[in-house]
C-alpha cells in the first residue's frame, strides 16, 4: 500500500493499478460523495502504507481540499 494520506486525491488515484477497488469517505462525518477528486484530498488510509494489498479494498478518507483534516 502506498502512502497517501496527504495528497490529493487525483494524485492518490494515480498510484494505484486500476484493478484495485478504492472506496472513498467524507472525514467531516457529513457523507459527502466525492464528483471531482480534484478537489479533494487524503487525510487517511486503510490499510495503512507499506502493508500489502492482497486484494481487499482500500478505504480514503477525505475532505475538500480548503478544509482541514
């Protein structure tokens, strides 16, 4: 698992081969969904960097790119 937590989440996206399935989450607890990951970005990751991917899904916790995490 790469780490990302910090980048946006464009930048996220582009680390990981497309066969992997990544859901993401609003950190401000409100449910957004994500339309433009642009304007987004990783406050935190499951699993967590440097453990394997073996097929499960990873999870992105993320808020608006202006808020704070």
């Amino acid at each position: 698992m790469p780490h990302v937590a910090g980048k946006s989440l464009s930048a996220a996206y582009e680390l990981f081969d497309y066969h992997q399935r990544i859901s993401t989450e609003d950190g401000t607890g409100q449910g957004r969904y994500v339309f433009w990951p642009p304007n987004w970005k990783v406050c935190d990751q499951d699993p967590r960097a440097g453990v394997p991917l073996t097929g499960q899904a990873v999870v992105l916790t993320v808020v608006k790119r202006q808020e704070d995490c």
